[in-house]
C-alpha cells in the first residue's frame, strides 16, 4: 500500500512545477520532495485537534520567493492556499514586482 503522505508530496510538488510553467513562466524547478520534506520539518506547525500531517499538506503550498528566479529550497516558502490564490493572482496581474509587495505583506 502506497504511504499517503507520500501522495501527497507528489501533489504539493506537482502544484510547484505547474506554477512555475504557467505564472512564473519558467522550464523547470529545483525543488525535490526532499526538499519538501525539510521545508515542512523546518515549520513549527500546530496541528488542530482533527487535523494531521495528511490534512495539513492539503492546506499549504510552495512558492519562490523571488519569482524571477527558480523555485528551490533556499528560494522557497511555505504559504496557505488562500495565500497562494492571492499571490498567484498578484503575479499575473502586477508581475515579480507585486507578487513581491504582497508576499511582504504577508509577513
């Protein structure tokens, strides 16, 4: 039986590359699942009573950065997806420059 954390990684790094291609307009990514794995172990990262390490991947995404440059572990953070639809948006409507003022924004 296939580990489900395991899936679930495929599918934060399959969220990762699209981005890169579609919004980011890059050829590729650096980051790998190991690389996952750390950013997430780097989080301090409080679980609710019915949440998990499963439930919890579902709600996070992985972002540059820096949008100009490739999406790698040491140009990378972990954000929300409602964050993410925010800055996904700001990207494509106002470039590296907004996507960068709302990120800051964020904290």
């Amino acid at each position: 039986m296939q580990d489900p954390q395991r899936s679930r990684r495929w599918l934060l790094w399959k969220r990762c590359w699209t981005d890169a291609r579609q919004t980011f307009k890059q050829t590729r990514v650096g980051i790998v699942q190991g690389d996952i794995d750390a950013l997430l172990q780097d989080l301090d990262l409080e679980l609710d009573a019915g949440g998990g390490p499963d439930r919890l991947l579902d709600q996070i995404s992985i972002l540059p950065v820096d949008p100009t440059r490739l999406l790698c572990r040491a140009n990378a953070v972990v954000v929300e997806k409602a964050a993410r639809k925010q800055l996904v948006q700001a990207c494509r409507e106002g470039g590296a420059e907004r996507y960068a003022l709302e990120l800051a924004e964020m904290g």
